[in-house]
C-alpha cells in the first residue's frame, strides 16, 4: 500500500519553490505506487462516492479520481512546495477503469508546461500522466495553481 | 440529464480527505490562519470537491465515463465548514458546485470522443 503522505512532500519540510523555479518542459521523476483495495475503500468514504456507480460486467471499479490524493506528489516531488498554494483549475481525461478488488501498480510521470502571471499572481500550469504497471494508461490531468512568491509563515 | 446533490460541510470531512490526500497545507485545518489569509474559515480540498462533482459524470454516463470520462473543473471561491455544497448538473453537461456565498466551482463532464 502507498499512501499519498508516503509519496508528498510536507508543505512545512521546506521554504518551498518559487515560481520561478519551476522548469518549463523537463519530465517529473516518475512515480510508482500501489494502490490498493483499502485505499479505494477510504477514498470513496471520504468523498461520499456511490460504489454502484462503478460495477462494470459485475466487477467493481474505483473512481478514476481516486487518483485525485496522488496527482499533486508527482509535482512536489519533482518541486517541493510552499505553504499556500491554491489550485486553480485541473481537466481530468480518464482511459480506463482501477479495479477495486486488487492492488494496481501504477507509474505517475509528468511534466511542468507553462508558467504565467495574471493580475501580479504567479501560475504554473502542468500535467500528470498514470500509467498501469504494463504501460496501459489510466487518466491523464492538466492542472493550473498559483504559486505564493514567498512562504506564507504561521503567525 | 440534470442531477443535484446537497452536502453539509464539516471540519470533520475536510480532515477526512486530508488523511486520504496526505495535505498538511495548515489552510485546510487551521482556522486562525484561513482568516488571516483573508478567508471565511478553514478550506476545503478543491479536489474534494472535484470528486463531488465526478460522482456526478459517473451517475450519467455510467461505464463509459471510466473510459472516456473528461471532467473539468474551475474552483473559484472557497467552501468552509458550515457550508451547505449544492452540486449540480445540467443537460449541457455543465457542473457547478455552490454555496451560499456564491459559485465555489463550475465545470463540465463529458465523453471525449475517441476512447
């Protein structure tokens, strides 16, 4: 079992990356975890999923956004993050169902695409790739956040 | 096919997603700090209710949104505890998320066209 809190960097481990540090283009370390039964039992809990919603020929899915808790620890592994990043939008694109019922090997990868600022705010825009073990792809994801230029520091 | 959901936020269920999410981001859980950031109270994870709002093109598209399933999502106001969250579809497979501030988040779920 890999928790996403095995794989994600702390906010508070490190003064954190500013935006400017983020690299246009250079791939994400890639990733791999386990993703088990339990995971997607305390994922669904968590978000009040319906499990009948993802019975396919009998055999129950997860919801492919059960990989929502692990898409941000492919960034932050590759760029440790600050306090007070705030995610913006994210376009999920789903390719294929994660049993529920056996633990999936799964590969996360990526890379940064674009970086911006909008009204003196600093962005970063980025994708995050999973693929099964075997190479199969499982969902894919482009996610835009702000990136505070300095470490918001607890008062 | 136009669908809606209502859901009580509590301190209780964003600390519940934390757990699974592995987010120690002090904004979703201390709540002197969310005020001092200029917000209502503690956050929660935009990708909480991203899986709110997945739900939804799940409970429309059945089987195939798992393999062809394109969920968008724009976050655009906070949702605090306290909040009652109004998930909402429409025919046009547009997707908002509301509180009684205002629109927390809009989006769309639908079927990308190759699979």
């Amino acid at each position: 079992m890999t928790r996403p809190s095995d794989l994600k960097p702390r906010e508070d481990e490190s003064p954190g990356t500013p935006p400017e540090a983020y690299e246009i283009g250079k791939a994400l370390p890639e990733m791999p975890f386990s993703l088990t039964p339990e995971i997607v039992e305390e994922y669904m809990t968590a978000v009040d999923a319906d499990p009948t919603l993802y019975v396919i020929d009998g055999r129950q899915a997860a919801p492919p956004n059960v990989l929502a808790v692990y898409l941000l620890a492919i960034l932050y592994r590759g760029y440790p993050p600050t306090q007070g990043i705030i995610l913006t939008d994210v376009s999920w694109r789903f390719h294929h169902p994660i049993w529920a019922d056996e633990t999936t090997e799964i590969v996360g990868g990526g890379r940064v695409t674009e970086r911006f600022e909008r009204r003196g705010k600093q962005f970063i825009r980025w994708q995050g790739d999973f693929t099964r073990g075997d190479g199969l792809a499982l969902a894919s994801a482009v996610n835009t956040m702000y990136v505070p230029a300095r470490r918001y520091e607890k008062r | 096919m136009s669908l809606k959901r209502d859901i009580e936020m509590t301190q209780a269920m964003i600390d519940r997603y934390g757990r699974i999410n592995g987010d120690n981001d002090i904004i979703h859980y201390d709540h002197d700090y969310a005020i001092a950031r200029g917000f209502r109270g503690t956050l929660n994870h935009g990708m909480m209710t991203l899986g709110y709002m997945a739900d939804m093109g799940a409970r429309t598209y059945g089987a195939d949104w798992l393999y062809r399933g394109e969920l968008k999502v724009k976050w655009i106001d906070p949702v605090c505890p306290g909040d009652n969250l109004v998930i909402e579809t429409t025919d046009d497979d547009a997707v908002t998320a509301t509180v009684q501030t205002g629109l927390a988040a809009s989006g769309s779920i639908r079927l990308a066209e190759d699979k």
